[in-house]
C-alpha cells in the first residue's frame, strides 16, 4: 500500500511540473474580431496612448486604461485608424511631449462609446508611465474599481461610479519591501472573504497578501529562478480551490501555489503545487472554473492550460491587424463571454465575440462569483 501512495505521488508531481505540450501550429480562433469597435473620442491632434488595461464589469460598461492620450505628429501619416500603431509609432514609447495625461480611466458602452471619462483621477498618474491594470473583484458587493500605479508603488481603489478615492494599498511615492510598502507592483487578485494578493512585482520580487481592508497578512518570494522564486512578478490570479496563479515573466513560466494546504517550505499556509515552463512572456493571466487562460507574448498569443498545467488549446493573435496584437497586456470576459483584450504598444483595446458554430469547449466562460 504504501508503495503505491508514493507511486501515486510521483505520478501527481510529474504531471505539475513536466513542461506542457506545445500547442499546434496555425490553431484558428473560436472568435471574431468586432471591426472598428472602440470609438475614437480624442479632440483633435490625440489618439489613444498605450492601453495596458482592460476589466468588463459588465457586456455594456467596460473599463478602459490608458498611459495618457497621444499627442499626433502634425501632419499625420497617410493611414491613421485611430489608433497610433496604424502610422506605426509606439503608444508605450512616446517621445518627449508627446503623452498628454488626460482620460486615464474611461467607460465604454457594449458598442464601444465612451460613456465615462475618469478626468478627475488623472493628476494621480501625471509624471508617471500611467496606470498599469485595472480590476474589479467580483466578489464585492460595492464593485470598487481598482488601479495599479506602478511608478507610484500603490494600487487605489475607487467607488464603482468614479466619485471617491475609497483606498490606497502602500504609500504613494515610496518604494519598499516591508508590510506597508511595494515596488513597482503589477497586479491584484481577490478572495471571496475580500483579501487580496498583489503582484508586487519589478522592483520587488514577491506576492503579497493583505486582508480585506488592506492589512498586510503574509509574503512570500525572492529574485531568483528556483522554485517559489520570481524575476518580474506581472499578473496573479485566483480560483476557487484556493490556487493562486503567478505570471513569473521574466522567467517565462507561471507557477502555482495553493493556500489551503499546510506546508513548510515558505509559510504555514502556502504550498507550491505547479511550475509552467516553456512560456513567452506572460503579461496576464485568467481563471474561469477548470480553465486557465495566459496571454503570451513575443511572439503574441492565447493558450489554454487545465489546472494541473497541460496545454490544452491556443491560437496565434501575433500582427498589428484587426484581431491582432503587439503586445496583450490584459484581457477580461464578460457574462456573456465576450471577451475584450488591451493592447500595450499599438494602442488600442479590441472586442471579440464567439464565432457561429464555435465550441464551448473552446471559449473563454464568464467570470467565477462564487463561492
């Protein structure tokens, strides 16, 4: 009996740690690109800056980020669609003079109006390289809208309609590794009890736990490439087993911890359970039950892991065309399973929507609520 327990065992940490197989080559798309579906709202002379960020709170009210809007050569290219990567300049590379700190955080509408522009909040980003992701947890009630500033070393939180800066998670302006502090950090992932997990991140190399009204509870990493250990720490996600992804960029890999089991390799309360190698810079990471979603880059692209890390569907969204991407930098599914992704470089965010015909099995499923 006991022989075949460790078996078992072997067996189980083989398939967390073997690398996945690779997908196969020219994998189609289950969905259709919406052309020309953002609406360009900038006054004359701009265009959207790089869009780093993306969450649908609903399929008609849609959070958009940008680094600034983008002050157009004069006169412009032959060629512009709105967008500054159609007269091939890089949204997230501006020259000097040419990022405008103006509609940092906007609302479109499921047709791609904009509804609502943030402007009151976009002192908070002035001098800086904007905000970096944006994310609502759907497991509260009020719906906060929360912004990562990664030059600031801070995340805020925002009442659901914009009105109020209701939190800010460490210390505007300061950069550090003790339990009120970040450097640089990247992302934020929730629980359902309302705790959270921040990607914390460039300068830093960790996750960083906090309770629900931003108390630091525990950490855990360092700056390396072994087990548990990150270099560039940019997306973190949760499921509801009690998993936490980590997009480990730098490394090329996501690794997976899991919160429920005691352990004492790092801290009381977490386990790594899965290392998954052989990615290509992973900017964003997302969970709907039994699936795991990663945007990956250089070149772009969509995979689709299972939960113990087998490779299981995907498709290439590398080019500057419609549908296609410079560099994916966050990606969100409404209830309805349309699915809207923000483009760092190029400058645009794209809607996608379930072709005829398409597999369920193949498609993105609306975001976990519970339990």
């Amino acid at each position: 009996m006991r022989t075949s327990i460790l078996v078992l065992a072997a067996v189980v940490a083989a398939s967390l740690a073997a690398p996945a197989a690779l997908l196969q080559e020219g994998e189609s798309s289950p969905y259709d690109v919406v052309d020309n579906w953002m609406k360009p709202f900038a006054g004359a002379g701009f265009a959207w800056g790089s869009h780093p960020g993306v969450t649908a709170e609903s399929p008609d009210r849609i959070f958009v980020i940008q680094r600034g809007e983008f002050r157009l050569p004069d006169p412009v290219p032959p060629g512009f669609a709105g967008f500054v990567g159609s007269i091939g300049l890089n949204a997230l590379r501006p020259e000097e003079g040419q990022r405008v700190y103006q509609n940092s955080i906007f609302v479109v509408d499921g047709d791609g109006n904009m509804t609502e522009a943030w402007t009151q909040w976009d002192s908070l980003f002035e001098g800086t390289n904007g905000p970096h992701k944006i994310r609502i947890n759907p497991h509260d009630p009020d719906r906060k809208v929360w912004v990562v500033n990664e030059t600031k070393h801070v995340i805020y939180a925002f009442s659901n309609d914009g009105s109020e800066l209701v939190m800010t998670l460490g210390e505007e302006g300061v950069g550090g590794d003790d339990e009120t502090h970040f450097g640089r950090p990247q992302d934020i992932a929730f629980k359902p009890d309302g705790s959270m997990f921040v990607a914390d991140g460039l300068d830093n190399s960790r996750i960083v736990k906090l309770d629900a009204e931003g108390n630091y509870l525990t950490h855990w990493g360092e700056k390396g490439n072994g087990r548990g250990q990150f270099d560039g720490v940019h997306a973190v996600a949760t499921d509801s087993r009690g998993n936490i992804y980590v997009a480990d960029r730098n490394n090329d890999r996501v690794q997976v911890f899991n919160e429920t089991t005691r352990s004492a390799w790092y801290h009381p309360n977490i386990s790594p359970i899965g290392t998954w190698p052989d990615f290509d810079f992973p900017n964003d990471i997302y969970v709907s039950g039994y699936d795991v979603w990663v945007a990956d880059n250089q070149p772009v692209k969509m995979v689709k892991l299972d939960v113990n890390g087998n490779r299981i569907d995907g498709w290439g969204m590398d080019g500057d065309g419609p549908g296609q991407y410079s560099e994916l930098h966050q990606f969100s599914v409404d209830s309805e399973g349309n699915v809207y992704a923000a483009d760092n470089i190029l400058g645009r965010t794209q809607k996608f929507v379930p072709k005829a015909g398409a597999s369920s099995i193949r498609l993105m499923k609306a975001p976990d609520t519970g339990p």
